[in-house]
C-alpha cells in the first residue's frame, strides 16, 4: 500500500511537472531563435563592412549557389545557425510554420528557418546586364519594377527600424505595404505579390523573431511587422491587418 500512495504521489508530481518542463523547453527555443536572427545579422553586417555594399544578388542567384547562403558562408553563416526549434520537421520548399525551407544547389543541399530582408540586396548590381537573363523561376528581386525600394548605403540610415533576418518560409522575402496575411501556416509562396505571407507565419504564437540592421532582435507581433521599415519608401498602412 505505501508503495502504491509513493507511486501515486510521483505521478501526481510529473503531472503538475511536465506543463512547467514543456514552458521550459519551449523558452529555450525560443531564446535561441532570437539568438540565431541576430548572430545571422552579425555575418551580413560583417560582408557589408568587407565590401561597403549590400549583399550582390546576382553572384549569387546566377550561379546557383543559394542567394545570401553563399555569401556569408565565410562569415560564420552555416546550417547550424539557419535552423529554428520551432521549425523542427522535414525541411520543405518552401518551408511552413514547422519545418525549415529546402534550397537545392548543383552539389548540395542547403535548409533553414530564416528569411533575408532582399530590398537589402545591392541595388546598383541589380541593373547591370546579367540580371536581365531569363531562368525558369524568377522572384521579384529579379524583375522588381522599382528599384527606388531597395536600400542603398546612404538611404539605409533608421538602421533599428530595418529587417535584416527573421522568421520565413522561404530564404528572402520583399514585402510591400499591401501585402496580406495570406495562411498563418504555409505562409504565401508567390513571386509578384505578398511577400509579407512568407513571414507571417504563426511559428511562435502569431510572433516573428527579427533581427535589425543595427544589431539588436526582437520579438514582433504579426500585424506589427508592417509598421517596421522593410523598404526605402516604406509607408506604413493605415489600417493593420487582423491576425485571428
């Protein structure tokens, strides 16, 4: 009889235990996820410093080799640091609100949690001639009609107020003020309009983890992150969208 009230009462304890380790565990996660978005930050701030310019697309998407992974491989930016706790299953392309994104390259296979804010991508590499070669595929950053909205050295100045890296479904996105939520799971996938839906994503409780181009993350609510600065002429909308 002793033994069994002795098993009893431990059971009762895991019982009132396991919510608190599971409270536990998922701030673990949490805290790490905010951790990577700025370490990530930190790679780009160093190549921008390097080279004195945004990162150039064009080296990148033309040679296949994975748009800013690439990159800032040699700046400490690996697979370890693009994965979320969050974002735990099979790795997709693209990605949802669980599970990292898949991008294949010719010789490997690269994943992540992570989105690059792309109106940081170099403007000015952008206009040269090779970024007017047709392939199968290609996003907004490629044929973005106005090339006011991306950043530039000088325009680049609110740097507490731009995105650098966050939460995603996919490796860039490039929201505009009118982009919707469009699914809080699989996000939104397109190549011409809300790209906002490839951040919007309820991977932390309807909140984005984003890290800023001054160096400091923090937490943003889903209709918050159209109130931050993603582009040159960004305009905050009147009217927030609604998150159910």
């Amino acid at each position: 009889m002793e033994v069994l009230v002795a098993v009893a009462v431990l059971v009762l304890l895991i019982a009132m235990l396991m919510p608190r380790i599971s409270r536990a565990r998922q701030l673990a996660r949490r805290t790490a996820c905010v951790a990577n978005t700025g370490k990530l930050t930190i790679t780009a701030q160093t190549y921008m410093k390097d080279f004195n310019a945004f990162i150039v697309l064009d080296q990148a998407q033309l040679n296949e080799t994975g748009n800013w992974m690439k990159d800032l491989e040699p700046y400490g930016n690996n697979e370890r640091l693009r994965q979320c706790g969050e974002a735990s299953g099979d790795a997709t392309r693209p990605g949802t609100a669980d599970r990292p994104w898949r991008w294949p390259e010719p010789t490997r296979i690269t994943t992540g949690a992570y989105g690059y804010n792309g109106w940081l991508y170099d403007p000015v590499r952008l206009e040269m001639p090779e970024r007017n070669v047709k392939k199968a595929g290609n996003d907004l950053d490629v044929d973005n009609p106005n090339r006011k909205n991306f950043y530039t050295k000088t325009t680049a100045v609110k740097t507490a107020r731009i995105p650098v890296f966050f939460d995603a479904i996919w490796t860039e996105s490039l929201p505009l003020p009118s982009d919707m939520v469009i699914d809080l799971y699989a996000g939104s996938f397109t190549s011409d309009a809300n790209q906002m839906g490839r951040v919007a994503i309820d991977r932390h409780k309807k909140e984005i983890d984003v890290a800023f181009l001054d160096g400091h993350s923090e937490t943003v609510s889903i209709p918050n992150l159209w109130t931050l600065d993603w582009n040159a002429q960004w305009v905050t909308p009147t009217e927030l969208p609604v998150v159910k």
